[in-house]
C-alpha cells in the first residue's frame, strides 16, 4: 500500500481528517479492504499506547513541586535584593559613563533624598508608613505590589512583601505615596512596575525632588519607554541648568530616537549657548536624519541672533 | 482565557509574585502530565516542570495574552524539552562506544503482561526522534489539533502529519507481536 494511503489512515486515526477528507476516505476504505486493515492496526497501536498513559499525578506530589517552586522564586526575588540599596543603581550607573561634575553632585543629591528626604515626610502616626520608610531607608524596600483602589480618597494601594505584610493607600497627594513611586520607578527591576509608577506620576504635578528623579529615570532607566515617558513628563517643568545638562546628554547618549528627539524638544524650547558644542556634534554625527534636522535648525537660529556667527563662547 | 486567569496574568505582569503562583496552580497539573509524557522519568519530569514555570516567572512580561496561557506554557515547555534532548544528543554522540539498544530486538513473543507492555511503549517513545516522540505525544496524549502543534513547534503542518505518520509507523512495528498476541491481525 502507498505510504500516502497509510498516511491518511493514522490521521484518520488520530481524527486530524477534515469532514471532506473523512468521508472520501472512508469510501477509500469501502473500496479496499487492506486500507481497513490498516487503520484497524492502528487502532490497536493506539490503544495499547494509552495503556502507557502516566498515572494522573496527586495533589500532594504537585503541592510539592509547588513549595520548591516557591522557594526558587524567592530565592531569586531576594538575589535581586541584595544588590538593591535604593541609592547604589542609580548611582552606579551614572559613574559608569563619562559625566560632568554637575553628575556626580547629582548622584549625592540623590543619594541624600532617597536615604533622608523619604524619612522626613513620614506621617507618624501611622505605624504601616514608618515601618515602610524605615525599611526603604535601609535599602529593604522590595516585593511591592501597587493596585488601584476604587476608593476615591485612597486611590493607590500598596503592599509591601516584607517580614510582615505592610500595606498603604492614599492619593498622590500623599507624600508617602510619591516617594513609594519615585522608589519603584529609580528602583524596581520589574519593568511594568516602573511604568506603572511613571503612569501614576504623569496625573500629578511634581516638585523640584520630582524633577530630579524623572531626569535620573530619563538617564538611567534600561527600559527605552520609561525614560521616553520621563523624558516627555519632563517637558512641563520649568527649566533650569540641571535639565539642559540632562538633555545634552541624553542626546549625544542615549540610543533610543524617541528619546532622544523627546529631549530635543526641551532644548530647542529654552535654547542656551551651552548647548551648541553638543547641538555642533548632533549636526554631523546623529544617524536620524530628523533629529539632524533639529540640531541644524538650532544651531540657525542662533547664527541668526549672531548675525550669520555663532557665539564666540563655543 | 477566562477572566480569572487572565486578572491572574495581569497581576503576575506586575510582579505579583502570589499571583503568578495562583496561576502555577491553576495550570501545574498538565504541565507536569506533559513533563511525564515528554521525559518518561519522574526527575527529569521534575527538573523540566521547575524549569518551565521559572522562565514562565521571569519572562511573564513579554506574554502577550494573544494565546491562552496553556499555550504558552506548552512552547515554553516543548522548546526547553528539545533543547534538552538536543544537549543529550551531543553527550552521546561524544560517547558513541555505548550502543543504545534496540527496543525492537528484546520484543519477546510470548504475551506480555500489561505492564511489559506499558514499558515496551516506554521504550519504543524514548527510541523515538524527539520531534516525532514531541509531536505524537502532544497529538494523541493531549489532544492538541494539528495547528496548534505546528505553530508551537514552529514547524508546517505537512511535516506534523509526516512526524505523526513515522511515529506511528514505529509504534505499530514495535508492537506488533503484542497486537498478534491480542488481535491477531
């Protein structure tokens, strides 16, 4: 017999025939008694395969792969952990690339706010908030899960992992609150968190401390579409020496266009002569042809304001 | 997907580490049926369902939620499977002076009691290629359409029904003294 034929009889089988093929091998079938044969082996074969079927498996096994399971995944939340003083990534990955004086002041600013700013707003009648700061300042700070309450006073909720369970809810008016979201968005490795947190932030207006963590986000976050979205939140700030420094590096640096060309977008709204060496550099060396676009257009207006030169400071 | 689990896969995305152990719940028993069916040994069985489900834990951000939750596990499950089998594979052609043996060979002609035939089957599943053992076993022990295996397994349906048809092939060579003893066919 063809191996076609044969083919047709384990898919018939097997039930993989659709309606059509079915009933024209079926009459295949009436046709030729060996095809009959055929299929009657093969249905024998997959009997005796079913007797092979592995005993269907306790609860008590599967609650025991469950626990090791368990202790595997915290074993690697708490790895996470340890390396996870709230202040050292950051940090550390500001040091890592070439930066300018104005960075590594930047880098102890921030490590003073996250270590001592988060510990002077605590409200201290509420046990659940001190304990979080206190465990936030030792750099234990781990486990969060944000939810959104559909209490309207207390919009956002958080729970805390830790020796004992810590929970928290309260609006972004809430100083606790902010910094818990400034916490997970500098801190968090999980990126949907630290979306979650940008998000948040985005519904409110934020200080100067709010500033300077979103431009830390913005220079500092892996993930390309947080620190677009910190990048653009940072477009409403009133601008100052810190955010043009931010944004010049952000555009010599970062590999993301969006970002890049989001940063683009506060320079070329507050245009300083500080910026023309880099706005020089972007002119000749970005690869989007847009964001060269920009520079160019820039640096024109200040030949323009210049008369045709552009400052002699550069 | 039901509501549940997708609210379940939503929470885990988040780094709701309780949720997605919710959600180990929820799926663990086929997972871990399959693992059986896949490896035959219950250690290894073991070592794969652990494996599954922590690259589950740490890659749960990149699901998409376009296929079911099963369906994902199961990739994840049969690529880690084949990759297994493919480290094994190269063990053993570096250690080639150990001839596998032939399950066919030992076949005996008297009839077998049931359990000698649940490991003749045993035997002649592990002999089988992985991807036609993987194919065969997701087709006939879970009952997954054709489609579905192809788009796992990233491999054309033709070649399913092709792997379907040499397992089975196989199967029925293997036991077919077991069939005469019974059927007489």
């Amino acid at each position: 017999m063809k191996d076609l034929l044969k083919e047709q009889a384990v898919l018939y089988v097997l039930d993989t025939l659709d309606s059509n093929e079915k009933s024209d091998f079926e009459l295949e079938m009436t046709k030729d008694k060996s095809l009959k044969k055929w299929v009657s082996e093969y249905q024998s074969t997959l009997k005796l395969a079913n007797d092979s079927q592995t005993q269907p498996v306790s609860k008590g096994y599967l609650n025991a792969q469950r626990f090791s399971l368990r202790n595997k995944i915290e074993s690697i939340s708490s790895q996470k952990s340890d390396s996870y003083h709230p202040a050292i990534p950051t940090i550390n990955k500001i040091i890592q690339v070439k930066q300018p004086v104005w960075m590594s002041i930047f880098a102890i600013i921030l490590s003073f706010f996250i270590g001592k700013t988060f510990v002077s707003s605590a409200p201290e009648s509420d046990n659940n908030s001190l304990d979080i700061l206190q465990l936030m300042n030792d750099g234990l700070l781990t486990n969060i899960d944000i939810k959104l309450n559909e209490d309207e006073n207390n919009p956002i909720h958080f729970a805390v992992h830790a020796s004992n369970k810590m929970e928290y809810s309260g609006d972004l008016k809430d100083d606790l609150i902010r910094d818990i979201l400034f916490y997970l968005l500098l801190n968090d490795e999980n990126l949907g968190k630290r979306i979650k947190a940008v998000n948040l932030l985005k519904q409110t207006r934020l200080e100067e401390k709010g500033q300077m963590v979103l431009i830390s986000s913005m220079l500092s976050d892996p993930n390309p579409g947080v620190r677009l979205k910190s990048a653009k939140m940072l477009q409403s700030y009133s601008v100052n020496a810190l955010l043009i420094d931010a944004c010049v590096k952000t555009i010599l640096e970062d590999k993301n266009s969006a970002v890049r060309l989001s940063a683009m977008d506060i320079l070329e709204a507050h245009p300083t002569a500080e910026m023309i060496p880099a706005l020089q550099v972007i002119r000749i060396m970005e690869k989007n042809a847009f964001i060269r676009a920009r520079a160019e257009s820039i640096l024109a207006d200040f030949e323009d304001l210049n008369n045709g030169q552009l400052s002699p400071e550069i | 997907m039901k509501p549940k689990v997708q609210d379940l896969i939503l929470d885990a995305k988040t780094g709701n580490a309780e949720a997605f152990h919710a959600l180990v719940a929820y799926h663990d028993e086929k997972i871990m049926t399959l693992a059986l069916q896949l490896t035959r040994h219950r250690q290894d069985a073991e070592d794969l369902y652990q494996e599954v489900f922590l690259k589950a834990y740490k890659n749960i951000e990149s699901f998409r939620m376009e296929s079911s939750f099963y369906t994902w596990l199961y990739r994840i499950m049969v690529n880690a499977f084949l990759n297994h089998q493919r480290k094994e594979e190269k063990i053993t052609i570096q250690e080639s002076s150990r001839e596998l043996p032939n399950p066919v060979e030992s076949i005996s002609a008297q009839p077998q009691p049931d359990t000698e035939v649940s490991e003749r089957i045993n035997q002649i599943l592990m002999a089988l290629p992985k991807q036609q053992k993987t194919v065969f076993i997701l087709k006939h022990f879970q009952g997954l359409k054709i489609r579905e295996i192809s788009d796992m397994m990233n491999i054309s349906s033709g070649t399913i029904k092709k792997y379907l048809f040499r397992a089975m092939e196989k199967m029925r060579f293997g036991l077919k003294e077991y069939q005469y003893g019974r059927n007489r066919l």
